[in-house]
C-alpha cells in the first residue's frame, strides 16, 4: 500500500484548488489605491550612441504623472552581480555599470531608454511614443568570436575590449596535454548550446508602493527569492535600508531561474513609488518579456576526449564561449564557471579534466541561469562527444558509459567536487529495462517498413544542486551565503504555521513541505501551513532555484522541528511528571516508555502559551524555533535517459517515439510531485533539443521575439503515455542532509536535451547518412540539410 | 464610452467600456475576476480562455463590446454549486496537472470544451485540441492524464510510473 501521510505519500496539492477556481494571487491580480502605470520605453536598436532624450513635450500628454531617463538614476547604483570570477591570469573579472535606465548607450535591443508613469498604461504607452529619441546607431556585436577580434565594436567602452573573463579550472595543461599526446583514440565535436529564453507562462511584474508614514517601501515582484531582490536593491541599487523594505513574492507563474535575478524594473517601481509618492505599476508583455528576461544557455563549444587503447576515457578538454549579452545578469558569471566546469566530469572516472571558459559582452539581452543553468551545458557536450566517440570505435555507446562509471563514493572529480554517494549502473540498468533496449532493433525494422528512419539515444548525467556549502561559494566567488531558513511556529492549539525562505512557484511546497513536519511530529498535514514569498512574515531566506528547496531549505525545516521537538518534550516531561529522557512523540502524542501515562501533542502546544503548570524557571513560554540550515556540501542527483526518435527522411521532421528518464533522487517526500518536475523538465529539454530557439539577426535584432516566432512545445510535440515512464525508483539517499534527499526540479532539462540529438544522430547514421552532429533545435529544416548537404 | 450587458458566470453585469477595452481587461480590471490569465500577446497561450456563448475563446482576441448580450462565464464559474471542485476540476488536482497555476485556468476551459464536443477523445484528439495552450511546467502528460480521466475513462495503466 502506498503511504497517505508523511514522507513518501503522493499527496494532493493543496495549492491546487486556489489555482484551479481562478483565485490565485499574482502579481499582476494585485492593484493598489491610487496605483499608476509605467511604460518603459525601449531600444529598438542592438547597440546607439544616445545623444538626446527630450521628454519635454511626452510630459506635457494626458495623463502623465513623470517621466523618468537615465540621468534621473545618476548617482545611484546599478544593477549588481552577484558573482565575481577571477580571470585565468588573476583578475577579476570585467564587470561593467548595468543602470537602471540607459546611460550614454543602449547595449541590446529592450534596453529600456525612459519611463513614461502615467494614470494608465495607455496614456504612458501614448506619451512614450512622443518622446524624442536621437540615438546614433553603433555596430552591433552579435558573434562571440567575432566579439573578441581586433577592432571588433566595444560593447562597454570603458572596458579594454569585450572579454569579461577568460577562466580555467580542473587538470593543469601540462597534465591534460600530456593525456591527449599518449591517447590512443581522441574524438573532437564542436557544438553549440542554443540560447533559450525560459518562458514561465506569467510575465514578470513589480508593483511599487511607498509610505510616508514610516518611510517604508513595499515591492511585490514576481520572484523566486524575494530576501535575495531585498538585499541586492536595498543594499546595492536604491540603498534603502532592509528594515525599511518589504519584498512580496506571492503567487508566481513559474520561473525556471529567469525569475532570480533583480531586474532593472523591480528597483524602478521602487524608486518612482517614492518619487511620485503613490503605487507604481508594471506588468510585462509577452514580446517585452522576450527582450528583457534574462535568457540561458547560449554556449560555442569545442570538447575533445582522450581514450587509452581500452577505451578507457583519459582526458576531457573543453574550450567554450559563454554570452553573457550586454550586461552582468545577477549570477551570469557563475553558470558558465562553477554551474558548468565542475560537472565536466559527468559520471565518469576520467582522470584529466580541463574546462576552458571565454565570457563575451555582446549587444544581445543578458544571458543568466536557465533551468539546470551549465549543467545541461556540461551534460551535452560530454554526452556527444562519448557518442560520437562509441561510433568512431564501433563501441556500444552504452557499454562505453558503463565501463567508464565512476564506482567508488565519495569520489574526488578532477574539476573540485566530491560527489558523496550514487549508483550509475543502477540508473542505467533500470533504464535498459524500461526501455526493452533488446525489443529496439524490431522497433527500428517496424519504423523503416513505415519509410522512417528510427534511432535510439542514450544518456547519462550528473547534477549539482542543493545549492551550496556558503563558505565554498564564498571561495569561488560568491557574493552571498546559500543557506536558508525555516521558522516553525506551534500555535497554541496545536496547529503550526512554517516560514520558509524557498519560495514556491509550481513545485508544491505548500503540500510537500507539511509532509514532512507531520511525519516527525505524528500530526496531520491539515494542522501545517507554509507561509513564504514575504520577507516580512519569513526568516532570511535565499530562495528557490538550482533543485534547492527540499535539500537545503527543506533540512533547515527540520532542524527547526527537531528543536520544537526538543522543547515539547521538555514540557510534556513537566506535565507528565517524568524525566525528559524517558519521553517518546509518536503519532502526535507524548509518552514515558514503558508506561500507559501520555499527553497529547494539544495538550504540550497549550501548556506552552498557557504556563500556568510549567517549568518556568527551565524553560520560556511560547513554542516557536527558528533554524539556519547551510549545507556541507552539493548533492548530486544522477539519472540515465533513452529515448527513441522516428525521423522521416522526406521531410526532416522527428517525432519522439519512446523516451524513459531513471533518476536518482535519493530519498522522495512526493513521488507525484517529483514525476511532475521531471515531466516539466523533460518538457523544457525536449524543447530545447527539437524546436526552440532564441536568434539574433546580424544586425542584433531579436528575430524570436513572440510565440508566433518562438516555437515553444506544445502538447502534441512531446511522447505519449504509453510509451513514457519517469522513474525514480533507484534512490542513494544523500548522506549530509538530515532527510537524504538531492532535488529533482532540473533534472529532466539536463539529462534529455542530449538524449533526444544522440537518438536523430542514430537515426541519421541507421539510413547511411554520415551526419555526426546537428546543433539544436534539430528543426526539420537542419535535419534535412544535413542529409541532403 | 459605451454601456455593456452581459451575465457572466449567472450574473448579469452592466459597465460603461471604452471600445477598445479587450475582455480580458474587462474581466480582470473591471469585473476583478483575476483567473483570466494573460500570458501572451499574441493569442497563442490559451491563459485567457474563457467560454462566451458556450463557445471556446481567447479573451484577449475580443472587445468587451463584442460580449454584449452574450452568457460569460470564466474559471471563477466552473466550480460545482456547493463549492466543490467540478469533474475536470479535480481530475486536475487528482493527476497533478497543474503546477504554477497560471496556465491552468485556459487548460480547464479548454477541458471543458473539449468534453462538451467529444465526451471520450482520445489522447491524441487531447493533445490536438490543447494545440492552442501552453503550459511550461508540466510538460502536458498530466495535463493530458486529468482530461482523459475526467471523460471517465480508465489512465490508471498508463500512469507515469
């Protein structure tokens, strides 16, 4: 029988039923007294020279409350990044002022020039288009290689050219070009990892609000942290002092980590409320949302892999480029360093390991954390090279895997992390069953007698996520701690409210989070409710993003319960008469072991409000903890993937016939929750191996800048249940957090993407086409070039 | 300005709306009914579907001048008459397709219509009628799974696992 309660039961969510009646609170469903509207005008050009903005006669239109350039932001801070890189040769990495507004020049198309606040949007959006603008058009750097030539157009020109950083890690070069030069076999692939724009369905929102009362500020914004926005607009962009600034993040439509970071319009709302001393409003469009979300990816990649004679893998050395677009996004310079580098690895005991990384300024929107953020990056790379490397040695691409597996944990890589516990032949052995790999070549003939061609990728991945140890991060960069939070709070009777610093936006914390406190306390989940997203009601928290919640949040919560527990226990003792010691809690009730005498979990919460029979002089009255949790280091969720494509050599067009995930999640609170992340992230892999793209023009004009031109997956783009099965049966619980547990919410976005190009690569090489690799989307167009090219 | 009168969700509603007032602003900021969704701006995510005259539609493709007369009725209206969540309502807690939330309004009216037209579709007729709706969280399956079961039928052999 399946558990109804606790940990490991598939509990309904209970957030559903707000969601499903049209009563959620989002951002946007949320209007002040006295509220305006900001319309921000933005660059339509990649890269200009602003000479004039003349807001003179925009002003005098219907309706305008103030307009705002960027010389109102002079003198105050920009936009701050949260992660400093120290380049290869010892410097710090290039970081250039990001305003509020545009100063001196505009950098990407979307970089907002003014903002027009008016009593309604369409008279801000009427007067913005009375503005005149005069900006002198400068050669727009799209190309990263060409962005690092001489003479190429500075993006920032008060920066020495457009290298942010140029950065190494793992294997010295000695080492690792001493195990190409002995190699008996090295495999080369160049690749690109597409740029992606995340696309949660709710387009960002702040609201700005300001009280003269007590010269407090109040932003609601449609955040996966909202402690984070605090800190760095308080601290770093408007310098308020926290006390003095609120951050709600109530419902939030998803977001997939393009929600993390402080955006320009956050802090402008703050800003103007208090200029124009009454609530100021923005609320994304799609197509605004498209040029001034941060996007992910965007990598060029050269990966080379060294074999010995027994094609045992020796070495891996990668060369990459990483745009990081016009502008430092909040902890864009992390995703191509230490989100990406210390994965390179994989899942394999290769003894060399070099990561070369080359950050680029170009006049693109800023690129930051997309879901798995340099993970999927890592994970593409080395499973296509492994792939292409297999069929070089007329190996079984699985075998090849399997022979290379890391066996033995802990287990030191060379690219600095220390993976605790896992078991690849697990995952990968309940993948082969799954997906009847013996039932492939009858699957191949049944396809072909159709006139398609049908392949069969694999694929295996590692992450790091639980994000992370604060005095490592602080090491390698960091400007913030990576723990969180949690406060319980017994109420006194008995029911519990918890404050957490991870923020729920799809994931179901607010079911899967009580699970959790009533399996220690013994108590019903009914009686638990989690409050977050308001930095006035939680503790500091550091959010939710990188598969954090649970593993780190989640083991402060328990820390938290197990003080309560401690506590209660203490008073139960007093009511009972018995030594502390002698006190057991189960199902919800405590006891003296060995006795028949107990008090009912009630009974002790009522006691702690009502002392009036209480061990005063021990203890204080009330029966609320808080507890800080920072973990001793990342967990690493591994899995291995197949899927089966059906390629139709008429049209190009591919069509995923089968696929199977098995993860490794260490221990599960809500087996129907995790199979829902994994369906998302599989979801967003598949549509970044298949159909989306986010593209620039040469002229640095966003080509992909709606859904009309963004192909975003759609129901019948992905595989039907029958032949789909997510399965995180094969679990080795983590062994430094209390509840063993590693993140699922990434997972499916890192491990399909390569899956999904390995399988057409097979599928493509299965028909006699010698196509080694398609960079994604593998479009119709792409795949039929490349078999016809 | 121009006075309209509709019944939206069983009520009848008299506004004074600009000609160029979409129903979805009309919905959200003059009615306060704030599950119609607007997640695009060109008609392709299905956040705003509501249902006007019984028939499917984006709410942000009509004028609220265009719904005078017409029976309205959004998200806020589909639950039973106790309060309870309606079929397709709780199919979608049941089989967790739903995560967010903010798609999920447009995807049960959808659901709905969908039954209404073909009360056993199968999962690729689910699949093409969602066509016009996007969700980034769930990847469909769920999505998928909750439709077919709120069409009565059996998805406990194809559960994900």
């Amino acid at each position: 029988m399946p558990k109804d309660h606790g940990i490991g039961a598939s509990q309904k969510r209970r957030e559903d039923v707000r969601f499903l009646t049209g009563a959620g609170n989002y951002t946007d469903d949320i209007n002040l007294h006295g509220q305006a509207y900001v319309y921000f005008l933005r660059s339509d050009m990649a890269h200009g020279k602003i000479n004039k903005v003349d807001t003179e006669e925009a002003s005098k239109m219907p309706g305008v409350v103030r307009i705002f350039t960027g010389a109102d932001f002079e003198g105050i801070g920009g936009l701050p990044c949260g992660w400093q890189v120290t380049d290869k040769n010892g410097d710090p990495m290039k970081e250039p002022a990001h305003p509020v507004l545009a100063q001196g020049k505009v950098r990407h198309v979307g970089d907002p020039i003014a903002a027009v606040v008016a009593e309604s949007l369409e008279e801000a959006r009427t007067a913005a288009e009375a503005i005149e603008l005069d900006i002198e058009e400068l050669p727009a750097v799209v190309d990263m290689k060409a962005a690092l030539a001489d003479g190429a157009a500075k993006v920032h020109d008060d920066l020495s050219d457009n290298l942010c950083y140029d950065w190494q890690f793992g294997t010295d070069t000695e080492t690792t070009d001493k195990a190409f030069a002995e190699a008996a076999h090295v495999t080369t692939l160049e690749l690109v990892n597409n740029r992606l724009v995340a696309n949660p369905m709710e387009p960002r929102v702040a609201v700005g609000d300001y009280s003269r009362a007590n010269d407090e500020s109040t932003l609601y914004t449609t955040s996966q942290n909202p402690h984070v926005i605090r800190l760095l607009m308080g601290a770093f962009v408007l310098g308020i002092p926290e006390h003095k600034l609120r951050v709600v993040a109530p419902d939030v439509g998803g977001g997939f980590g393009t929600k993390i970071f402080h955006y320009a319009e956050e802090a402008f709302c703050t800003f103007a409320a208090r200029q124009v001393n009454r609530p100021v409003k923005w609320t994304s469009s799609r197509s605004e949302a498209f040029m001034s979300d941060a996007h992910g990816r965007d990598h060029v990649t050269k990966i080379e892999l060294a074999l010995d004679a027994d094609n045992n893998f020796t070495a891996v050395r990668t060369d990459t480029y990483a745009n990081m677009g016009a502008y430092l996004s909040t902890f864009s310079s992390s995703v191509p360093t230490w989100l990406h580098g210390t994965l390179m690895a994989g899942n394999y005991k290769t003894p060399a390991v070099q990561v070369n990384v080359k950050a680029v300024f170009t006049t693109t929107v800023p690129v930051d954390a997309y879901r798995g953020a340099g993970r999927p990056e890592a994970t593409f790379q080395l499973e296509r090279v492994i792939d292409k490397a297999a069929r070089e040695l007329g190996v079984d691409p699985i075998a090849l895997r399997r022979q290379n597996f890391i066996t033995q944990f802990p287990y030191e890589t060379p690219v600095a992390v220390a993976y605790d516990t896992g078991d690849y032949e697990a995952t990968m052995a309940k993948m082969e069953e799954l997906m009847d790999i013996p039932g492939f070549p009858e699957r191949r003939k049944a396809s072909e007698a159709k006139g398609k061609l049908r392949g069969l990728g694999v694929n295996c991945f590692i992450e790091a996520c639980g994000i992370a140890p604060s005095n490592l991060v602080g090491q390698l960069g960091a400007r913030a701690g990576l723990y969180d939070a949690a406060t319980v709070r017994v109420n006194a009777t008995g029911s519990i409210s918890v404050m957490v610093g991870a923020h729920s936006h799809g994931q179901g914390h607010e079911t899967a989070f009580p699970q959790v406190v009533a399996e220690m306390l013994g108590i019903d989940e009914s009686m638990i409710d989690i409050v977050h997203g308001d930095t006035s009601k939680i503790p500091f928290g550091m959010g939710t993003y990188g598969s954090r919640s649970i593993a780190v949040c989640g083991s402060a919560m328990v820390r938290a319960t197990e003080k309560i527990i401690n506590k209660a226990k203490k008073i139960a003792a007093h009511l009972l008469e018995a030594a502390e010691t002698d006190i057991e809690l189960k199902d919800g009730q405590f006891s003296v072991a060995g006795t028949d005498k107990s008090v009912a979990w009630g009974d002790v919460t009522l006691a702690a409000y009502v002392p009036h029979n209480y061990p005063l002089e021990d203890i204080e009255p009330g029966l609320e903890e808080t507890a800080f949790y920072d973990p001793s280091n990342f967990t690493y969720p591994a899995g291995a993937y197949a899927c089966e494509v059906e390629l139709d050599p008429e049209t190009g067009e591919v069509t995923i016939e089968k696929f199977v995930s098995a993860d490794d999640f260490g221990n599960v609170i809500n087996p129907m929750i995790v199979e829902g992340q994994v369906h998302g992230g599989i979801a967003q892999g598949i549509g970044q191996a298949l159909l989306e793209n986010c593209a620039y023009d040469e002229n640095g004009q966003l080509l992909s800048a709606s859904y009309m031109d963004y192909a975003m997956p759609r129901a019948d783009d992905l595989p039907h249940m029958a032949n789909y099965t997510v399965d995180h049966s094969c679990q080795t619980p983590c062994t430094h957090n209390p509840l063993g547990v590693k993140g699922c919410g990434e997972a499916g976005a890192i491990g399909s993407p390569p899956t999904v190009v390995n399988a057409v690569i097979d599928a493509l090489q299965s028909g006699g086409h010698k196509v080694e690799h398609i960079d994604m989307p593998v479009s119709p167009s792409r795949v039929w070039a490349a078999m016809n090219g | 300005m121009a006075e309209v009168t509709m019944t939206v969700n069983g009520k009848s509603v008299t506004k004074s709306v600009k000609g160029n007032t979409l129903m979805t602003e009309f919905l959200r900021d003059e009615l306060r009914l704030t599950g119609t969704h607007v997640g695009c701006d060109t008609s392709q995510c299905g956040a705003c579907n509501i249902h006007v005259n019984g028939n499917l539609v984006k709410a942000c493709t009509m004028f609220a001048g265009e719904a005078d007369g017409a029976e309205v009725s959004t998200i806020e209206g589909q639950a039973n008459a106790d309060g309870s969540l309606n079929v397709i309502q709780q199919a979608f807690q049941d089989h967790h397709g739903l995560q967010c939330g903010f798609c999920t309004p447009g995807m049960v009216m959808a659901a709905a219509s969908l039954l209404k037209q073909n009360a056993k579709p199968t999962e690729a007729e689910v699949r093409d009628y969602l066509e016009g709706n996007i969700c980034r969280c769930t990847g469909y399956h769920n999505i998928v799974k909750a439709i077919l079961a709120a069409s009565g039928q059996d998805v406990s052999g194809i559960a994900a696992e």
